[in-house]
RNA sequence: GCUCGCGUAGCUCAGUGGAUAGAGCGCUUCCCUCCGGAGGAAGAAGUCGCAGGUUCGACUCCUGCCGCGAGUACCA
C-alpha cells in the first residue's frame, strides 16, 4: 500500500469512527507530518476538535485526551499501523509498521504514468517577444513553466506546451524599425549581415533594439516609424511584412536554441498573426457582442473603443474599470486578441489554426508553428481543445488575465473561470551591484534601492545564454580539478549537467511570489542549497551501488533484487532493526523518500514547484547524512546490509525522479 | 485613491490553525586511515512590522495602522 492510499485509509477510519461513537461528522479530517520521526508519521490533531463538537452536540464535557483513546483503538486495527500513541493534549501519533510498509514500498517508482486518453491540459509559457535574445528573466517563466508541465506529467495529466509568439506586436516594430532606418537594410543585407556575424543575432538584435529605445528617446517624431512599422506588420504582407517575419523567424529560432540548453521544449508555436489573418479576433469579437459582454462607448474618455467593463476593479474616474479592447481607430489590444486565443486554447472558439512543422529537436520530438497558408499537413497532430489551460505569466500581468479569464467565463458560463489558470511569479530583478557588474550606470535613486528592474528597452539584464556560458565553464574548470583522466566530451556533459542544475535550482527555490535579486556569487555558487548539492547526493548513492556491487561481485540488479527478497523474507529481523538505536534515522529516510508522490501531488495543486525545490534539498540533506552515519561495505549483518542497501536505493530513486521533475539530470560522477 | 502581493535570524528565504519557528549564506570551533570534502558535526544569532480580535491553540484566520513593491494605458 502506498504512502498516499495508507493515509487516505487512516482518514477514513478516523472519520468513520468519530461517526460510530460519538456521532460526529468531521467532513475533510485534516492531518500533519509530526516535526520529528521520533513523533510519528501522521498525526490527528483532531480530538480537540472533536470535544468541542460533542460539546455543542450533546452539551457533554469530554476529555480530549479520552476522545483520542478511543480513536486509537480503531487504528491500531489496522495491519499498516505499528502502534499509536496519544501525546500532549490529544494528539493522535500514528506510526506505520515499518518492516511491512519498506517490504511492500520498497519498488515504488513514485509516478502516475501519463493517460493518452484523459482530457488535455494546456500550459503556455515562455512566450518571449521574438526582437532580442531572452534574459534571465524569461528564464525564470520557462523553467517555472516547463517545471510545471513535468510536474503535471508525473501526475498522469496529458499535457501540452505552447509558447506564443507575438511576431506583429510593438517589440518586433521596434527592432525592424532599428534595421530600416538606422541600418538602412533590407532583408537581403540582414542575411549578408548575419553570414559574417560573430556573435548570435539575437544578441545582435539585443543591441540594436536598445539603439532604437536611445533613437526614441532623443526625438519623439522618431516614434513615428514605429506607428508605420506596425501598420505594416498588421496588413500581413508587402515587404516590410517579410523582413520583420525573417527576423521575428530567425529570433524564434535563436530562443528555442536558448531553451533547448536547458532542456525546455514546446509542442506548439502560436502565432500573433494569424490570430488576426485567420479572423480569430473577429469571430471571438461577434461572439463578445452577442452576448452582451462588451459595448460601444459613445462618449466619455474611451468614446470610440469597444470595452468590457470590469466591476471588481473601482475606480474613482467615471470608466477607470473598464479594460478597451478595441481602440478608437479600429484596431485590438493584446488583451482582446489574447481571449481570442483562450477560447481557441479551450476549444470554445470553433475555428482552427493551419499547421506547420517548425523543426525537429536532435531526438526527433516535433515543434509546430501555426500558418496563415492553406495547407493541411496529415501528420500535424491535433492542437488546442484543452479542459484546463495554465497561463505562466508574470504577476505585472495580473489584470489583463482577470480580463482574459472573467471575459471567456461570461460567453462560456458552462466552462468557468476555474479552466483558465493564470499561473503567475514575481519578477527577476538585478541587485544594484549586478546591475554594476554588467558595466551599467546607476542613479542615485537606484543606487539606494534594493533591486533594478531589468529592462529589455534599455538593455539591462543578465542573458540566458551569457550566464550559462559561464556556469559551464566554472563547472568544467571544478570537473577539470577532480578528473582530469576523462575525455573531454564527458568533462563537458558532466560541466553542462551541473549548470542547467544550478541554474534550474537557483529560479526554482524560491516561491512564486517572491522577486528575486539576481545576484551573481549566489547564482553561481556551487554550495550549499543549491543543485549541485542535490545531485552530488545521486552521485554518491549511485557511486555506492558501484562499489559495493564490486565489493560483493555481483551486479547492480543481483545486488537489489536479494536485498528485496532478503526484506520480504526477514520480516523480524527487519522489524528489530527500525527499532534499534539507528531506527529512527534509517526510518525517517524511508518515510522522506516515499513522500515524493505526496510532493508532487501537492506542487500540482497549488502550482508551486517550489515545494519540490525544498523536498529535494531536504531529501538530499537526509541522504549526505545517511551516507555520513552507515556504512554499506562494512556490514556484517546480512539483513541489516539489505535493508541499507535498499534505503539507499530507494532514497536515489526519488532524489533522482524528484530532480529530473525539475529538469535537472544526475551526472554519471562529479 | 482603489486592487493585489510582501514584511520571519546580520543577509537571502522556507514555514497545511497544532508540539521546542526552520534552511542556506556569513561568523566561531571541529572532522580526510573513508562507500564522503561541490561534504559532515557543533555553536552564537528571533519583539515572526505594530495594535487589537477569533480560537483549547495564531507566524498562519479577521480588523485597523505603519513600511515596501506592483498594477490600476486606446503598452504588453
């Protein structure tokens, strides 16, 4: 029985039997890890509870303590439960038979595997615009998101990933308007640019739209050309159309080439444009007006747009509430075309994207792209149409995604706002003495702030792929150091693995909501709470099992395969063991490592990777120590090596699928 | 103004209404005869922003106040 299915048992019992004697119907019974093994491992707080309601009940006075003697009894019944105890005031102390939970437990591969047939949910992240290349702030959205998606997966949900592309908004304007008219180019000359350019051109375009923020900023008429730009961008052809789709395009590429490094991959790419072209707008703009959720203003400050107004937001002007979704010359939002986009996501919208494959990833798995073209790729498979759909957006965004999620909820009332999700974070911001690192001027107001916002306009910010750089090679200079016989091609997979880690570690510790400063010695710090540490706990397990199959002449499998018919044979001897002096510190290891389903679970329903973040650290803490206290090699007592072994096994196992739901992989060494 | 988030050790952060509020960094001291050193042990360090309230029990829930941040665009 595992570890989720014994405490919903324990639950049930408690519940039926505040039922059967004292006629109490607790509804959810809640219940809590005692702070210390030593304590249990499930408590009920729940006889303080129960006292008050038979009080109210039947005016009758009871002790709690004598509640929780009863409600003792009737688990202890149960073949799970070793014993339980009542502590303090009242507290209800279950302890699990440890010698059968490891027995039955021991195989446990912790994950749902991932229906093909229950219903889709989708999760939209990453989502950079395609001008320049992405930051570590963005980096922060994709490894949320992505985390996310595995997380989702190790539930047994059917996901599906896409990352929008807004290739006709203001972002791309600017950059083309920096190859136009500062450059003077035409698409010809930007792919003769780029044949002779050193450094990516993403990063190229990074400079460039910050010479075109600079371009503003001295005369405001130059804005002018972005207003034409988009103008542009917006009809759909013509050849300012090609080139800003080329560098929109090569842009893309450049981002999933960036993500890729940390394994972060999509099934589809999203296209602003042909949410316009394909008329999605329209038709979600038909259906708005049928139902009465938007109306034409006729006078007032927003005369001339479409608006939906938004009660739970007052303000103190007239219309401050209302969210324009089509402006006064016509044309729409990003807000408006992104509830287009939502009713497609949900399958509410009844029209459809074309198709096309974007590129193949090194192992073949597909990405596709959306097209106004008209053609029907057979092999395209089949997008959108999700029951719950996740938006990873920063929590700047929080608005318009009320405005997003309130505005699908009232033309579809049958679908709710509980399908649209927005799963929000707090931004990536630079403390001032990084922001001084990367060579940029500071003023005096920001210098006595704690944190500079990161700005892609002014080019402030720490790139992805700079920071990786420099994380693989500090990785590889400490592999260098410590195995300096291997190849280099290992060297570098090893130093790889350990960045994408310690990157992925360092944005996924912290909770959602709380911003974090980036700051260079801590994102680059190899020690304490950090990824490395976590998989050097993997390593040195794994390195264990070498050895020791070495030591004994066996292989891995023979190794484990006795040590689990040692556990299931030697029952007592097993049981004599836990309760020894080193019982409780083995236990405690065997009890951490079978929570791992309970994590997950729990990160999924309240969208915090970062409880898994903190699971893994505690579980490698737990293991550094074992590794500390026992000695596998050197124990002469078979049983007691078997059940080390298969703690040690056990505890990799969920250290190694709890990281890798993380995205982040165990190097062969380190 | 209004809406949302935050305030916990010197710093950066965790913390389902429950037991003695925890980590990492930094600081002090110690541990390489090993399956360990990208480690481990021990220590110092707290008015959980302030004031009320609810509760058998509040860092956690409610109210007010103070401080910080974000949003409140015909930007996204």
């Amino acid at each position: 029985m595992s570890i989720l299915k014994l405490q919903e048992t324990l639950r049930e019992t408690v519940k039926k039997t505040a039922l059967e004697k004292f006629d109490i119907d607790l509804g959810q019974v809640p219940a809590e890890v005692p702070p210390k093994t030593e304590l249990g491992d499930l408590a009920f707080p729940i006889a303080f509870e129960l006292a008050k309601q038979i009080k109210l009940a039947t005016g009758e006075k009871q002790n709690p303590r004598q509640i929780a003697e009863i409600l003792k009894t009737s688990l202890e019944s149960f073949d799970f439960v070793g014993k339980v105890e009542v502590a303090g005031p009242g507290y209800l102390n279950v302890f699990y038979n440890r010698a059968k939970f490891l027995a039955e437990n021991s195989r446990n591969n912790f994950f749902k595997t991932v229906d093909e047939n229950s219903p889709k949910v989708c999760v939209e992240h990453t989502s950079v615009n395609p001008n320049k290349a992405a930051h570590i702030g963005h980096v922060r959205n994709s490894v949320l998101g992505d985390t996310f998606v595995r997380i989702l997966r190790a539930n047994g949900k059917r996901v599906e990933v896409q990352n929008y592309i807004d290739n006709t908004g203001v972002q791309v304007a600017d950059v083309v308007v920096g190859f136009v008219h500062l450059r003077k180019m035409d698409l010809a000359q930007i792919k003769q640019l780029e044949a002779g350019l050193e450094i990516p051109f993403d990063y190229y375009c990074w400079d460039l739209y910050t010479e075109v923020g600079k371009f503003y900023a001295e005369n405001e008429e130059n804005k002018k050309f972005r207003a034409e730009t988009l103008h542009e961008l917006e009809k759909g052809s013509g050849e300012i159309y090609e080139l800003a789709d080329y560098v929109a395009t090569r842009n893309v590429e450049c981002i999933l080439r960036t993500m890729n490094r940390f394994d972060i991959r999509y099934d589809l790419l999203p296209r602003e444009s042909e949410i316009l072209h394909l008329h999605f707008w329209q038709k979600a703009f038909e259906l708005m007006k049928e139902r009465g959720v938007i109306h034409f203003e006729n006078e007032g400050k927003n005369k001339g747009c479409w608006v939906m107004p938004f009660e739970s937001h007052e303000g103190t002007d007239e219309h401050d509430a209302d969210k324009i979704l089509v402006r006064s010359n016509g044309t729409v939002t990003y807000t408006g075309k992104d509830i287009a986009y939502q009713m497609w996501k949900l399958g509410l919208l009844g029209l459809d994207f074309n198709y096309k494959l974007f590129q193949a990833y090194d192992d073949g798995k597909e990405v596709w792209i959306t097209t106004a073209e008209q053609i029907t790729d057979a092999n395209a498979p089949s997008f959108g149409h999700s029951e719950t759909v996740y938006n990873v957006i920063d929590t700047r965004q929080s608005y318009p995604q009320e405005v997003v999620k309130k505005g699908v909820a009232t033309i579809f009332p049958d679908k709710g706002e509980a399908a649209s999700v927005h799963l929000s974070y707090e931004m990536v911001a630079l403390s001032p003495a990084a922001a001084e690192e990367l060579g940029f001027e500071l003023s005096d107001e920001d210098k006595q702030r704690t944190f500079v916002e990161m700005s892609g306009r002014k080019g402030l910010g720490v790139k992805a792929d700079d920071l990786l750089d420099r994380l693989e090679s500090d990785a590889l200079r400490e592999v260098e150091n410590r195995h300096p016989d291997i190849s280099n091609d290992e060297k570098q997979s090893i130093a790889h693995r350990i960045a994408v880690g310690a990157l992925r570690y360092f944005l996924l510790k912290y909770t959602k909501n709380t911003v974090v400063v980036f700051d260079f010695k801590e994102a680059l710090s190899f020690e304490g709470e950090t990824g490395v540490y976590c998989q050097n706990a993997a390593v040195r397990f794994n390195s264990i099992f070498k050895k020791v199959a070495e030591r004994f002449e066996t292989g891995e499998n023979e190794l484990l395969e006795k040590s689990f018919g040692t556990i299931e044979s030697e029952n007592e001897e097993v049981a004599r063991i836990f309760s020894s002096e080193i019982g409780h510190d083995l236990w405690s290891l065997v009890i951490l490592a079978s929570r791992l389903e309970e994590i997950i679970q729990q990160a999924a329903a309240v969208t915090e990777p970062a409880i898994l973040a903190k699971y893994n650290f505690n579980l490698s803490k737990a293991m550094h120590l074992f590794h500390h206290n026992h000695r596998i090699i050197s124990e002469e007592n078979p049983v007691k090596r078997a059940v080390l072994i298969v703690i040690a096994d056990l505890t990799r196992r969920a250290l190694t699928a709890g990281l890798r739901t993380m995205g982040i992989e165990v190097p062969e060494r380190m």
